[in-house]
C-alpha cells in the first residue's frame, strides 16, 4: 500500500476508529497521563500540538484543566464537525487544520510548539513518509510525547514492521526510542500499557537552554 492510499483510508473513515467513534467513547486514562505530563513538563501556558487529534478527546481533557493554547490536525474533515458538537468550547478557541500530517508540519517555523503529542497515530505514518519525524523534531521546543502501538518489545527491525488491521488497515510498529534519540532527543519517563507505549521526550534545544 502506497503512502497516498493510507492517507486515503484516514481521509475517509467512518465506523470503527471514526471520529465519531472517539467521540462516543470520549476522554480515557491515555488522556490524563498525557495531561499529567504536561502540566509537569511544560504546564498550562504551552503551545500544544496534538497529531491526529480526531474529534478532540485528549485536547479537551487539556482544556478543560486550564491548557489555552492548542492546537490539533487532522486529515478527516468530519473530525472537526464532530468536534463542535462535542466539544465545542475546545473548537471555538482552538486552532485546527484539516489536512494530512505531512502536508502540516512543514509549514511551520523552527520550535513553534512547545510540546507535540501523538496517540497510535504516527503508528500509521507510512515508511516512505518517515522524513516527518525529523519535521517534528525541528517544530518542537520542549517536549514530544508519542503513545504508540510498537508490537513485540523483543523485536526491533531497523525497518517498521507492518500488521494489517482488519486484513486491510497498515499499522507500522516503530521503536520510538531509537527513532527520537537519532535526532537528539532524550526519553524521559516511559509508562508500557497492555498495547501502546506512552514515552516522553526533551527535546535537545529544551536541555541546552537548562544547562546555560
């Protein structure tokens, strides 16, 4: 499957892991550790990206404990739809962009959000599209979260390994350690779920401003 028929897929969503979907089972324990984390590493004033935001789930958990500058994209339109009528508050006074991942992160200047997160999205992220990590890491100034599905922790390709969700649907397991940490990020607290793992990163312009 080419990078343009993943994205496709996405784009077009509806049922299971439709925005709709995460709508109707709303805000999860996910959310409040990514909220957690942030409140401890960046705190309430933070420019925060999410990617993939979907209806707005994770964001509005952050809204809701005071967090103002948000941010979120998405390349199904519907999520935004979804988001106003489930969120909208969250929708009102944050800034989103309906478009792919890949065509976002780019227009953006050198560490514009204090923090970026991801939950079981980059997972989708097709191997020929892996130059957008190194896109993240320039636009990032403190810290980059990423809750991913990584399949088996004892195996480790130096390529993603891919499993098809419903025989159809690619998801590309990734060591996000290893991805981060070759472009200078250090892991800084890790937390291994039943699927995803949650691991938190400072970014390396985060950790020389600390030891000026």
């Amino acid at each position: 499957m080419d990078p343009n028929e993943v994205r496709r897929q996405w784009e077009e969503r509806s049922g299971e892991f439709s925005p709709e979907y995460y709508a109707y089972y709303g805000q999860n324990e996910t959310s409040e550790s990514i909220r957690r984390i942030l409140e401890r590493r960046v705190g309430p004033d933070a420019a925060v990206l999410e990617l993939g935001c979907g209806p707005g789930r994770h964001l509005s958990c952050l809204h809701e404990h005071g967090f103002s500058n948000l941010s979120g994209v998405d390349i199904n339109d519907r999520a935004f739809e979804v988001m106003e009528d489930t969120y909208p508050d969250l929708a009102a006074r944050g800034t989103f962009y309906a478009d792919a991942i890949e065509d976002v992160v780019d227009t953006f200047d050198d560490r514009h959000f204090d923090a970026i997160f991801s939950v079981e999205t980059l997972q989708h992220i097709h191997p020929d599209d892996g130059w957008i990590f190194e896109e993240l890491a320039r636009i990032t100034d403190e810290l980059l979260v990423t809750v991913e599905n990584e399949g088996d922790e004892h195996r480790r390709p130096s390529e993603p390994a891919v499993n098809y969700i419903d025989g159809d649907f690619p998801l590309y397991y990734r060591n996000w350690g290893r991805v981060f940490a070759a472009l200078g990020f250090v892991e800084v607290e890790t937390e291994r779920g039943e699927r995803d793992t949650l691991r938190a990163f400072r970014s390396p312009e985060e950790r020389a401003s600390r030891s000026e």
